[in-house]
C-alpha cells in the first residue's frame, strides 16, 4: 500500500469521525445511546464509501431519528385506530 492510500484511509477515518461525532454528542445528551454509537460507526462506514457526499446525509438521518418526537408518532397512529373504529 502507498502512502497517497493509506493518507485517503486515514483522511476519510478522520472526517468520519469528525462528523460522527455529531449524532454520538446528540444522541447521549438525549439519552438514545443507541441511535449516538449507531450514527457514530455509520458515519464512519460512510466517510469510508463515499466521503463526506455520503457521510453527512447519513448524519443528518440519525439526527433526525434523534431528535423526531415518538409522541407525535403515538398520536398519528392512536388517530387513525380511532379513525377506523368510527368506520
């Protein structure tokens, strides 16, 4: 292996976890540990792949996962069993 290589190798570990990083703080401050190393290692899977054209999009998937409501999701589904019982 070159040293041109292996500097890619190490530049997409880095930026990986740099973005990473991103949901692995949110996800622990929020409490879905989860969902922090899952984003964490997916991010660095992706910075791998594609670089940072894959590895923010992944980013910003897990950021949404953290911080979307479940409550809302609860109350979209408790609607529509109410919705069918009247039908």
């Amino acid at each position: 292996m070159n040293s041109y290589m292996l500097g890619v190798i190490i530049g997409a570990i880095a930026t990986g976890a740099v973005v990473g990083a991103v949901p692995a703080i949110a996800g622990a401050v929020k409490g879905k540990i989860g969902l922090a190393i899952g984003g964490f290692f997916a991010c660095l899977a992706a910075s791998l792949l594609l670089g940072m054209i894959l590895s923010i999009p992944v980013c910003a998937v897990f950021m949404y996962l953290i911080f979307r409501d479940p409550k809302s999701d609860e109350q979209g589904l408790t609607d529509n069993q109410e919705q069918e019982k009247e039908q």
